[in-house]
C-alpha cells in the first residue's frame, strides 16, 4: 500500500510579523486515511519570512511569501504562508531627547533665553 504525500492544514495562511500559528500533517494511505504516529520533518523555503518549528508552528518575522514543507517518509505537502506588515494601529508622539519642537538640538540642562538688549539669562 503505497503512501500519499501529507497534506498540512491549513494549506493556506495570512499572518502579521509577530503572529504564530499551528499547521498539522496528515499523512494519508492509498484510501486517503490519516496515517498516525508519522514522524514530520518541517521546513520553510524562506525562513526569513517564516519559521516553523519541529511541531509546525510557524512565527512570522517579516513581509514576503514562504511555503512550508511537511516531509513524511520521503513524501512532501506543501502549505503557503503570506505575512504581512503589522498594521499602525496608533500614532504616539513625544519630545525625543535629541531634538525640541522647535527642531533645535535640546539637551538635559535647561534652555536659558536672553532677553533682547539684556545680557543676563532669563529663568536664572
């Protein structure tokens, strides 16, 4: 009885940078049956995109297309993985230390203005 190539589920996924998800292989007899007990082998052919792990979780670490490969005694199955970039879901905004509103440098003493015509510092 010849074995067909497993089939992972989901053959297809989206996901954002950061997210996982769990594929499962299924290895199938002639008839289509689940084959269990069968050790996978998973790979992704590009892992800069997404790895997937021993047990087929797959983490997503940056935009792009991968496909996922379950090897099951020298038959494959492939799924294929699109990651997307995480969406902006706010905007914050703050005074860094390098720059002011204003757009000057600022540093960590306090700015001292003179007033025009006087040479003594104000806020002194």
């Amino acid at each position: 009885m010849e074995r067909s190539r497993p089939s992972p589920r989901p053959s297809s996924r989206d996901l954002t940078v950061g997210q996982t998800a769990q594929l499962v292989a299924e290895p199938l007899d002639a008839q289509g049956k689940v084959l269990s007990g069968r050790s996978v082998a998973w790979s992704s052919s590009r892992p800069n995109v997404a790895t997937v792990s021993a047990t087929g979780t797959i983490t997503a670490l940056s935009p792009g297309n991968t496909i996922i490969t379950a090897n099951v005694e020298g038959k494959s199955g492939v799924g294929a993985i699109t990651v997307a970039a995480s969406p902006v879901v706010s905007v914050a905004v703050s005074q860094t230390s390098a720059n002011s509103l204003s757009g000057r440098p600022s540093s960590s003493k306090p700015h001292h203005v003179t007033r025009p015509g006087d040479r003594s510092p104000v806020g002194r």
